[in-house]
C-alpha cells in the first residue's frame, strides 16, 4: 500500500521531497516535506479492552451499536516502521478518520515537534475492470439480512411472504414475472441473531430444544429458497460461527435439508462474487457499525465511500474490530475496485453511487435488518438500479403507521 500512496501522492504533490518520520525530527523548521504512514487516532473516550471481558451485562449493552466515542479532544498520530509524530492543522477532518487509516500528509514541523499539516492525500478508488455488455433483458441479484430468526421481535409471517415472493408463490403476474428474473439471493447474515439462550440452557433439556428452534427455521427457510433459485448464505455478527473477521461459512450440519441442494452455497463474510461479469463486493455489517462508533461521518453512505477511498474494507481491524491475525497479508486491502458495494443489517435502507478520478463508478447499498424494516433489495445486473421490495403481514399497529 505505501508504494501506491506514494504514486498518489507525488502526483498530487509534485515536487515536494517525501522523508521517514524519524528523518522529518531532524530538518530544519519551515522546511516543507510530505511523509506517509498509518494512523493512529487518540481517542480519551475508547473503552479499554478489559471492558469485552466485563462481567456487568449491562456495560457490555452500553458499549454496543448505537454508542460513539468521539470528542473534541481526540487527536490524530501518524506512524510508520521508524517512528511516529502528532499531526496538528486545520485541514485535518480528525472525526471522519480512524485508526488503520493509510494516508500521506504535508506540511512542516513547528518547535514543540508536531507536524502542521497543510494538506493530506488519500488512495482513492482501486482499478476497476469495465462492466460487460449490458444484458438483453433485467436480471437481478436480491440482498437481504437481519431476518433474525432467534430474536423475539422476529416476524416469520413476513419472513414467509419474502420466500414466497422469491420462489413465485405471491403477487400479481408482472410481480412473479419480476421474481422470475431474479439469478441469485445473498443473504448477509443477521440470519439466526442472537442465540444466547441456547448458550444457558442445559444439555437436553427442553429450554435447549425450544432453543434450537431458530436454528430450524433457518433450515427449512433456507431449504425453500434453495429450492427456486441460487441462494449465498453469509455469516453475520451473532450467527453460530466465528466472531473474527473475515468470518467462515457456518457449518454444514446446521443445514441438514438446504445442504442437499447444490444452489445453495456457504459463504464467508466478507464475500465477492460476480454475476455475469457484475463484480459484487459485501459484508455483514460489522465493519460500517464499527466505524461508526469511532467517527462523526454523516451516514453510513459517507462511511462505505471512505473505505472505498481509504481501499480498505475494515481499516480499524484489529484496533477495534476483531480480526483473524494475519501476519504476511491483509486481506481486507482494496486491490480491485466492485461495481456494487453492499453492506447488511444497516439501521435503514440507503442507495448512492461514488466516482473515482479514473471512471470508477460504484453503486453502494446500505440494507437494512428484516427484522427492523422488512425489505429486500432488487439490484438490476443491467442498469445497476435498486428497488426495494417491503414486505407487510396483516395491518396491525406497525403496519398502519408505516
């Protein structure tokens, strides 16, 4: 990554000398130089890694989504292999950045030893391959996540009506026509959620019985989809599988009925696939709500572009977000730009496209819980157009007000 933000960089910046940190102490004052490294935000509000072991439920809950550990004390550091400096200026959007962060910067030292920045530099947007000839006629991927079978507040009837929808058991003739032409479900986690009550009951006893019920659902559910078309099936947050990025399919033998079908696939979390040469890119979510506790952007729109422009996935992995330790390569670099970037089990359903200084365009969809909104989203493989598809049980309180 430091051999292409310096390309980006000088050409940004021509002209102007670029030093290791360790060398920019020992220059004169005044003297303009540019330097590239990580970041490391300092942050008085960040809870300390001894709270993920607290034994008081309540300060896990309170440390959970919804929280933001910004203030206006926070302060940015720039490190690289030889050492590090505190970088001071008012061109530095401190609470849209975050640690992991790969960037340039410019300026020059000041007496007390902190860098004044005059100006900073990004990667920008990956390469990205051309999209195909448009196909004949519409095709679509549909997302979904956060169905949520293990929550109380989970609605199986609504859950039913977007299966049916999918296999072209509903709606009118121009809606099952619309089904018809759907190529392949993703489903980004959140599908079980949370199975805590599993976790405390006893072997065979019949709270664990009772508790395994999700874990069924999920199957036959999973089984009827599997049944009409291509299904991925990607872990989320709360699923039965590993916590660390990048997570691994969940296991086969919770699927006794959907693993008998070949359409059916297991997938990791992150996942890229393609769909007649459409390159999709997307997550469970973990890495937007993760970087939304340590930054003010305006909407996780603005949160899925900066990683775009930051080519990195999950910049605040391992810092903040739990990852697998890998030790020769990052996995969560950007070396290829998507045409779609989706992330699931968002707080709403949300639509935007960014564009590279190369022609780069990407289409990003935030989707968002079923559980919460039930919706699913259409993505055109020919326009790369998205419609939502909402889906209403019987006229109750929720449904009048909506």
């Amino acid at each position: 990554m430091a051999t292409t933000m310096r390309d980006q960089a000088e050409a940004a910046w021509p002209g102007v000398p670029f030093a290791k940190i360790l060398e920019i102490g020992s220059l004169p004052e005044g003297h303009e130089v540019a330097a590239i490294g990580t970041l490391f935000k300092d942050m008085k509000l960040k809870p300390s890694i001894m709270d993920e072991y607290t034994k008081d439920r309540g300060m896990k809950h309170a440390l959970g989504a919804g929280c933001n550990f910004c203030s206006d004390s926070d302060g940015l550091v720039l490190e690289d292999e030889g050492g590090r400096m505190s970088l001071k200026g008012t061109c530095l959007p401190v609470h849209e950045l975050v640690t992991g962060v790969v960037m340039a910067v410019r300026g020059q030292t000041e007496p007390g030893g902190d860098f004044i920045v005059s100006d900073i530099c990004f990667m920008g947007l990956p390469p990205q391959s051309p999209l195909p000839s448009p196909p004949p006629e519409d095709k679509y991927v549909a997302l979904i996540s956060g169905l949520g079978l293990g929550k109380p507040s989970a609605d199986l009837l609504k859950v039913q009506l977007a299966v049916d929808f999918l296999t072209g058991h509903l709606g009118s003739n121009a809606e099952q026509v619309l089904a018809s032409k759907i190529v392949r479900l993703v489903v980004a986690g959140g599908t079980v959620g949370s199975m805590e009550a599993l976790a405390t009951s006893g072997a065979y006893s019949r709270l664990q019985a009772a508790s395994l019920h999700p874990i069924k659902n999920m199957d036959m559910v999973l089984m009827e989809l599997a049944a009409g078309l291509p299904v991925d099936l990607m872990p989320g947050a709360e699923d039965p599988t590993n916590i660390a990025l990048p997570q691994q399919p969940l296991h086969r033998c919770l699927f006794p009925a959907a693993a008998g079908y070949g359409s059916f696939n297991r997938v990791t979390n992150p996942h890229h696939f393609e769909v007649d040469g459409v390159s999709f890119l997307g997550t469970s979510g973990q890495n937007i709500d993760d970087l939304s506790k340590y930054s003010r952007h305006s909407d996780r729109m603005s949160m899925m572009e900066a990683c775009l422009t930051w080519r990195h996935l999950a910049p605040t992995a391992p810092d903040s977000l739990t990852c697998y330790p890998f030790h020769d390569r990052d996995p969560f670099i950007l070396e290829h730009c998507p045409h779609v970037l989706f992330v699931g089990n968002q707080p709403e359903f949300k639509v935007s496209r960014v564009t590279g200084k190369e022609g780069q365009e990407v289409r990003m969809i935030s989707v968002p819980s079923f559980y919460r909104t039930p919706l699913m989203v259409l993505v055109n493989l020919r326009t790369l157009d998205c419609t939502p598809m909402r889906f209403q049980g019987f006229a109750g309180k929720d449904d009048m007000e909506d």
